[in-house]
C-alpha cells in the first residue's frame, strides 16, 4: 500500500497545517509533508519530503520544521543547497537567519554546502564554517551595528599541554625534542611571554614569542623558531595542542563589502588543512577598508587564485594578513589597491607563488618565508618586500612602481637574521611625476635608510636588532630614472645591532640615465655598534650599465683609528665598476682576482693599510686615481690607462705586470719594483 504525502507550495504553508492534517500525520494517514518551494512554488531545486520527528532539536527553518505542535524533519545529504534553509539571496533581504541555520545544519552533520549561481546572500552576523563547499553566488557583507565575517573554524577544540616536566634544556631553536610525551600527530602552538622582538611606534611595544608547530608521537616534524628561557623567573610559556583537522577544500568563496566597515577581517581561516580555491572578496565602499583575510593560529593553509581589492586603511589595510601560522601557501594571487598586498607575524614556512600584490609584501616576522616569481606594484617612496625574521628567499621577483626600497628590514622591528637570498630580481622604479632624478633607491636597506636612524631604535629596547648572517642579490637587473642607486646600504645606527657576516652580489644590469651614480655596497663601519661579526663582502661578474659613476664598494667608518669590526672585500671577475673606496681601519683584506677597475680611494687620507692584505690579480687598471697607496699586491696587472699617483710604499708588482704608455706611475713604483712582502 502507497501512502501519499501532503503536498505544500511553501514553508509558510507547511508551518500552518490544520488540525486535521497533523492528526492524519500522527495516524500514519501520510508518509510526510511534500514541500515543493520555500516562499513560492519551484523556488528551491526540487520537491523535498518531511517526516514526522521525535527530534529534541529546535525548529532551524530548514531541516526541522514545528508545526501544530509536532515536528517534521528532512534528512538533508552532500550538495545542500542555500535556498533550502530559507535564503533569498536577491542582495536586498537579510537572510542572516537563514544562513546561521543553513551553517549551522551543514557543520554537525559534516555535509558539502552550495550557494548557487545567481545567488546574493546578504549577512549581517558572523557566522561559521566547519565542512568543504563551494560559493557559485556570492556573500554581501553588511556591516550595521556590529562587525559581520566569515570564519572558517575547527571542529574541535584545542587542550592544554602540561610542560612542568618539559627539560628546560631542549627548549632551544633548532631543536625536534622538547619532552613532549604524545601519540599520534597534534599541532602545538607554542604562546610565551618572552620578547621576540620590540616594536617602535606602536601601543604594542614588543612582539612576544609564538609559534605553531607540527608534532607525531611526541617529536617535533618542524623544528623549533624560537629559544625559549624557561628558567627561573623566565616569562611563563603555555603550550596548547590541536588535534589535525581533516581536509577541507572551499571553492570560489565570493565576498562583498557593503555598509560601515570591520575594524579586523572579514573572512578569517582559524583551521588547520584549508585549501581556498579561487576566494574574491571586493571592497567597493571607499578603499579604506581593514584587512580582507585573516588566517590566524593554524597549520597548512593553501589558497589558490585569491582575487582581493580595495583595503587601505591607514595602519592596517591588508589583502591577507596571516598571523601565528606554520605552513601558508598562497599561488597566484591578485591582490590590489590594498596598503599592503600581504602582512604576518610569528608566522613559519611561508610560500608565495606568483601573482601581484599591491602596494607590497610586509611581514613584521616570518621564519623561513619563500616568494617565487612574485610581482609587487608599489607607490611612490614604498619599500616593496619589508621583513623582519629568518631565513628569506625571494625567487625571481618583479618590482613595479615608484619604490624606494626592493628589500627593507622594517625599523620599527629591526630584526631580520639567517640567510637572505634575493634571486635574479627585477626592480623597475621610476616617478613620471619627477625627472629630476634627485631621488635615491636602494636593493636593500633598512626602511628608513639616510643618515643616522638611531632615533627610531632608542636603548630602552630589551632585544638586540640584527642584520641577516648571509645576503645574497644574485643577478639583479634594475631599471630606474634615479639620480641615486645603491645595491647594499647600511648607515648609522644608534645602538648595538648583529653586524652582517657575509654580502654576496652577482652580475649587475642598471638601466639608468648617465648621470645616476651607483653604489653596489655602501657600509659605514661602526667598531662599537656593529657585534659579533666582521663583514665578508663578495662581489662577482660584470656591471652592465650606462651610468657613468659607478662603485664597486664604498666603505667608510666612523673610528679611523679602532682596528675592529672591519671589513673583508673579495672582487671576482669583477668588470664595469669605476672604483673601490675605503679606508685602512675598516679593510681587513681586499683581493681583487680578474676584472677590471679605474680608482682606488680612500675615505680618510691618514688612516694606515699596515695591517690590511690588499692583492690585486689578473686585473686591468682602465685610468683614474689610486689614492695613498701602500702595503699591496699587484700580480699579472695591466694598466691600460693615465693615472694620478702619489708616492707609494711596500708596495710589489709582480709577474708580468704591464704598464707600458701609461702617464702617472710614481717614480719609486717604476723604477724601484719592490719583491711580494708578506
């Protein structure tokens, strides 16, 4: 025997059921309630039937219905579609009930959700999504009395780690074992009281020391970032662990801004295992918005294709922001009229493949942070890739715009150590709005790179600012109408900082106008300030360029008469540079092997090269000035054009050293050829 259902056009039928018809539902006289639209007939996908329910749960508009004093319920499965629950979606009626219910359905019973085609769900109260979907229509946020946002968030909650038997001694950067007794694989985030880093300029004086990172069966699967002290009367350390999540992906997620703007986000990732396909959220108010995406506080986040636009808000207008992460993957993002394309803190394995990003890249602290093929666009006088942190590798990145800077270590948390390697970049600056070519830029610098920028890093600060260990600029090609450009600059700062050990620059090509003078490194040497390390500065391969005042290095100090914290020059086949300046208390070594060279001066006309090494091989001096010299090698040299020499000394020209029709050779050089000294 068939039982037929009661046949409804709408929700608000179904919901007003006489009398009669719930008692023939109670008796079994129908299977159920056939709804076949929600506000009008043919409205949602297809026909669906109720049944008559003992459910405790409330009536959500959607699954569970109450009517006449019973409740029927349908059993929604994968692909629910939005209109079910009640949404209109037309962009004009608020249909944030219907939404939190919808959301709510989906997330307990771990069901894929679909906002069709067409469909503009307006929002005005946040809600939560726990399950993999996919946005064919698109979410207009509204902003009326209270921040509205999306938040992608876990199923479970996190636990509180018990570390009083942690060994305090394994607590160290670097380290995979700190005591952690577990089974089966957890995240932990690591949150101390403990200086990072201090900050200037900010109600926020220092940045405290976090980090998310991967555990299996008790050992670390990603090492430590941080020391930690956790002595007696160290700054406390707590330590929470997550459960992984499982994967969830979420397609063409669409979000609108509409009305007053959020002061935070408005799509925040608080999940472990998200990947976002192809997410839009377009702020079309007035592009002062605040920051479009958030991924706080999680392990391996992938977001492929974002479209963003229009977040500048002065101080804090981000396209994504991404804060106490380990394992952020963003490929080919568009992310534009924004104050910075991308922002983080205590953030760890950062991936940035491709895509634009408008008006910079801007982290306040990464450890290990990898762009390849990125293409900033900046405003006049920016610094395109601001950092502080460790370990940066930037892969073929591309600079246009007016900027100042290619690559700034942030002042205001001047700290930025490991290796820095910047691999065959492309940094076209240019102001259409000024061709006097008075501007200056910089490769690399800190962001605020003239003269003496000790006012911004005053002594109350409790951590020691640092420069990287290793810099490489490999290849750099620049295009520019600036008077000044500089590879390297590192200018006075005023107060003890970790020195540079080892600079490294590669084959050069600046396009410029033959009036642009360029440093490829420009360091003023500090004995007191400058810590732990003298500085090693490679240099090799040939300076294409049409500039006509070139430097090779140009190194100055601020005691000529302090023996420390000197600096080692290494040129290898080294051509198209015009000259080499420096002085003897800041040369510890200068060997020179192939390449060519004009002028070798001196930035302090007393200062002694007794105690320096300075050997010049295999290399061809094209005319110009050698200053003060004394105390070097030259070995298979070949001058080639007029010099002006002073009288030298202990100095030794060795092995076929050619100076034939050369005018400006002292008299004790030519004629008194001195034997190597040691």
């Amino acid at each position: 025997m068939s039982f037929p259902c009661i046949v409804k056009n709408t929700m608000a039928e179904m919901k007003n059921l006489s009398a009669s018809e719930v008692t023939d539902l109670q008796n079994g006289v129908y299977k159920g309630v056939c709804l076949l639209g929600y506000y009008e007939k043919r409205d949602t996908p297809n026909p669906i039937v109720y049944h008559l329910s003992a459910t405790l749960d409330a009536d959500d508009a959607g699954s569970i219905v109450e009517t006449g004093g019973i409740k029927l319920e349908h059993n929604f499965a994968h692909d629910l579609d939005i209109r079910y629950f009640g949404v209109k979606g037309n962009g004009m009626y608020d249909d944030s009930q219907s939404v939190i219910s919808y959301f709510k359905y989906v997330n307990a019973n771990n069901l894929f959700w679909v906002i069709p085609g067409k469909c503009k769900v307006v929002v005005k109260q946040s809600f939560e999504i726990k399950t993999s979907g996919r946005c064919d229509g698109k979410f207009i946020l509204i902003n009326e009395n209270t921040e509205v946002a999306i938040k992608i968030t876990r199923k479970f909650n996190e636990e509180i780690v018990d570390i009083s038997s942690w060994i305090p001694g394994k607590m160290k950067r670097g380290s995979v074992d700190v005591g952690f007794s577990n089974i089966g694989a957890v995240n932990l985030f690591f949150q101390s009281e403990e200086i990072l880093t201090d900050r200037d300029n900010s109600l926020e004086t220092a940045y405290k020391k976090s980090e998310f990172i991967r555990s299996l069966d008790g050992r670390l699967t990603t090492p430590l970032v941080c020391s930690y002290l956790q002595e007696a009367n160290s700054p406390p350390l707590n330590v929470k662990k997550f459960v992984p999540e499982e994967h969830i992906t979420i397609d063409n997620l669409t979000i609108e801004i509409a009305e007053s703007l959020n002061k935070e986000a408005y799509l925040f990732v608080y999940r472990d295992n998200v990947t976002l396909n192809s997410p839009q959220i377009l702020n079309k108010l007035n592009n002062f918005g605040a920051v479009a995406l958030e991924v706080n506080a999680c392990a391996d986040v992938i977001i492929n294709s974002p479209f963003i636009h229009g977040f500048r808000k002065d101080g804090s207008g981000y396209g994504i922001a991404n804060y106490y992460s380990i394992g952020l993957v963003i490929n080919d993002g568009n992310v534009i009229e924004c104050r910075h394309g991308y922002t983080g803190r205590n953030s760890v394995d950062v991936t940035i493949n491709r895509g634009v990003w408008q008006d910079g890249i801007d982290d306040h602290w990464t450890d290990r942070f990898i762009a390849n093929h990125t293409i900033v666009k900046t405003g006049l006088g920016a610094a395109a890739f601001q950092f502080a942190g460790n370990d940066i590798t930037l892969n073929s990145p591309v600079v246009n715009g007016s900027a100042t800077i290619f690559f700034g270590i942030r002042l205001d948390t001047p700290s930025l150590g490991g290796i820095v390697k910047i691999n065959t970049p492309v940094f076209n600056s240019e102001n259409p709005n000024d061709q006097s070519g008075k501007r200056d830029i910089y490769m690399f610098s800190y962001t605020t790179p003239g003269g003496n920028v000790g006012d911004k890093m005053l002594d109350k600060y409790k951590v020691t600012p640092k420069l990287p260990e290793s810099l490489h600029i490999i290849n750099p090609i620049i295009n520019t109408d600036a008077g000044k450009v500089y590879g390297f600059f590192l200018g006075v700062l005023n107060r003890e900082y970790v020195n540079i050990k080892h600079l490294r620059i590669t084959d050069t090509i600046l396009n410029a106008k033959s009036t642009t003078s360029y440093a490829a490194v420009q360091i003023i040497k500090d004995d007191i300030k400058q810590l732990i390390y003298d500085t090693n500065i490679e240099i090799s391969g040939r300076l294409t360029t049409n500039a006509l005042d070139t430097t090779c290095v140009y190194l100055n100090s601020i005691d000529h008469k302090v023996n420390s914290r000197r600096a080692n020059i290494y040129l290898t086949d080294c051509f198209g540079y015009g000259r080499i300046v420096f002085s003897g208390a800041n040369l510890g070594e200068l060997i020179m092997d192939g390449g060519t060279i004009n002028s070798f001066n001196t930035d302090y006309a007393s200062a002694s090269f007794s105690t320096s090494n300075i050997q010049f091989n295999n290399v061809e001096w094209k005319g110009g000035v050698i200053d003060m010299l004394s105390h070097a090698l030259f070995q298979n040299c070949v001058f080639t054009g007029d010099y002006t020499f002073p009288s030298a000394d202990s100095v030794s020209f060795v092995n076929n050293v050619k100076h034939a029709n050369v005018s400006g050779l002292p008299t004790n050089i030519v004629n008194d050829l001195k034997a190597p000294f040691v």
